[in-house]
C-alpha cells in the first residue's frame, strides 16, 4: 500500500500467495495511448503522498473486511509516465477466484473514487491539462479509427 | 492559531503555490477556510459546493472545527488508478 | 495459449498489453495447500496436450469474438506442482478495465469446463485421487480452523 | 478401418494403458465405440452416459462416425485451473 516514483515492480507483487490461496487476480492500469479520442504522449500523476497511502490502506482494510478470506496489495505510481507504463497495480489473493476477482475489482473501482492522486495528460502538440473523470466518462470512448 | 494549506493539481495552478501556512481565528470550520479561498481566488469561485476535504490525512466535513497545526486541502477531482 | 512443464513465467505475460490498452487483467490458480477440508502435498496435472492447447485457442477466439477490443493469453502447467506453484495463468488486455475483468474471469471458467487437463491430489499420508469437480464443490470448501 | 484410442487419468487407470490402436468396421460410431468399451471394462459400465469424446482433438457427438486415422479420446471429467 504505497506511493512510488519508480516503476513498479510486477513479479515481486506475485509473492503475495498464502499457502491456502487458491486464486490471485491482478490489476495493472497501463498508460494509454489516447483518452477521449484525443492522443496521448505522456502521463503526469500528482499524488497528496501520505493521504493517498492512508486511503489506500483504508481501502485494502474496508475490502478485507467485506471479504474476509482475501488479502489485497496495491501500488500506485506517481511522477511522469509514458506509454504501457504501469500507473497501478493491485493484487487480490484468495483461496477461491470468485472473492479474488470481486475485492480486485471493487478496489481498483474504489482508488479511482477516493484516493487523492491527479493525473495531467500531455498531447503530441505540446498542449496539456489536469484529468477530470466528473466531466468525462473514461469509459465513454471516442473509437479511434485504426484501433 | 495556524494551519498548513496544501494545493495539488488544478487548485495549485489557481492558488500559484503547493503550501502556505494560515494564521485563523479560534474556532474557524473547514467550510469557513473553503468561504475565504474563495474571495482570494475567482477561480474558486467557479466551484459550486465545497470540494471534497481533507484534515491530517482524513476526509472531513465543512462543519469539522479547525485546531493549531492542522494539515488542510481542498482536493481537486481525483483521477488515479 | 499453451501447456508447459516448465514453471510459468508471469512477468513475461505481462508485456502483451497494446499501445491502446489501459487496463491488464491477470488471473493466477495456484496449488492450494488443501482442498475440500483435506490437506495437499503437492498436484500432479495430466493434459491431453494437443486438444488442451486447441481448446484454450478456442476459448480466446470466444472470448475476442464477445470482447472484441479484448486479447487474451492463456498458459497451463502440466506435470508435479507443489503447494503455491502457478497451475493457469491468464492474462487479458483491453482499453479499459471492464472488459479485461470480465474476459479474464469467464476466460478461467470456460478452462475448467472444457480444456482436457485432469488433477490428480497428492495427501501427506500418502493417499491420492484423481480430482472430479462434477462430483465435488471446489467453492464449497470446509473451512479449515486455522485458515 | 483403424483408429488410435487415447486414455486420460481415471480412464487411463482403468483400461490399464495410455493408447492402443482398434481395428474398427467402416461405419463405426463414436458412440459404437465407447459401448465396447463398457462391455470390456465394467468400470466404464459404471459411467451412466458417455462422457465427452473427442475425434482429432475436437469434441464430437455419439453420432459422429470414425473414420481411418482418427484419434479418438473419451474424457473423464476435467479438472484444469
């Protein structure tokens, strides 16, 4: 449960297993290539450090409460990153895959909402700005043409 | 007493520094602090309802009641992950 | 989409994500140190390998024909496993992460329906048996005192 | 007409091998197949339907007729994952 400014370190998260897990689901957010139709060169992430920290092990802690057989891990970048790197990554481990997947899930869903960490997009033209995911739905994609 | 205000992001662009340190009168709320940013920076003032706050770390409410050496921000729309 | 004897290499799976994919979704099983409230000594996978490997190349076709902005790789282990071992790795990509949960989950499910590879159970007093889920609820497990 | 017959796991213990080749007349069914083989080991008797088959590592129905060279498999249930 921590902030890094070095990439992340995605085998070394895969030790997590228990003995009696079963099942581990991973979640890697990876730097895209464009956003909103519009294209992508480099990704800034500004994190408030010790809160973020803070909240993601208040997450991981709400997630091992709801679903007390599973154990959560999760590391967030921050800093500049380019494209296919990894921004977050999150492992779920579990004696069964349906518990592994549901908290994997649920806490990627839940970092996005509350942990305080901002991203700024720059485009090939040189223009920039701060991601506000209130006014643009990430999933509402604008299809580029040759994807 | 005397808090420190922390910006990131967009409200560190409006406010133009990361960090400044708050001399404020007994007693005064989050939403108080939220009221007088606004005043000082029209940008603020865009915002229709106080964004989401945090104290020492935590999410607070505009109601919560400041204390000496209090850790402040006003957090712009989160976008990790 | 292959079976191998040798141990999965995971951090390798994870370089398949697209300039456009935003979101990687991993699921790992792995050998459990009991099953069904009886304790495992390790797991020997028996596949029919030339089916199995045909079947998971089937499944993906499947599963980017549903998800088609999704791919999917998948690797199973065949051979004697012990406890903590990668027995299936899976991995989707996708722009986003919806879509790389949903095939990575149905991707592990439609495997342990159709793919030709059998488990049989090693115990530590010595006693085996070769493992049929029709018979037995994997997710209706006796839980263990001390889990 | 002959085809190659495989075994896995339960059902290799109980036919005793892994594969044998079977002289079968032209015509044959898969599901001609596997009711000889429930009349030479009675544990397959035990099976009430035929289990899954597989000709040249694709699922086939009962109906599906052999032909020279296939590979044929009938599966115990699979435990993959």
């Amino acid at each position: 449960m921590y902030i890094t400014f070095n990439p992340i370190d995605v085998g070394a998260l895969l030790n997590e297993a228990r003995p009696s897990d079963g099942g581990v689901c991973v979640f890697l957010g990876v730097v895209r290539n464009e956003n909103e139709g519009r294209p992508t060169a480099s990704i800034q992430y500004q994190a408030y450090g010790p809160m973020a920290e803070a909240e993601m092990a208040r997450i991981a802690r709400q997630l091992e409460a709801e679903w007390p057989r599973v154990r959560v891990a999760m590391i967030h970048r921050a800093g500049s990153l380019e494209i296919g790197e990894v921004s977050v990554a999150i492992v779920a481990t579990a004696p069964h895959r349906s518990e592994a997947f549901a908290a994997c899930r649920a806490a990627i869903d839940r970092i996005k909402t509350t942990v305080p960490i901002w991203k700024k997009e720059f485009h090939p033209d040189g223009s920039s700005e701060w991601v506000d995911p209130t006014k643009t739905s990430g999933d509402r994609v604008i299809e580029p043409s040759g994807d | 007493m005397r808090v420190n205000l922390l910006y990131f992001a967009s409200f560190r662009d409006i406010a133009g520094s990361a960090e400044e340190a708050r001399d404020l009168p007994e007693g005064t709320r989050v939403g108080d602090l939220w009221r007088a940013l606004r005043s000082e920076h029209p940008k603020f003032a865009a915002y229709p309802a106080m964004p989401p706050a945090a104290v020492n770390h935590e999410y607070v409410d505009a109601d919560r009641i400041l204390r000496d050496g209090d850790e402040v921000a006003y957090l712009p729309p989160v976008a990790g992950g």
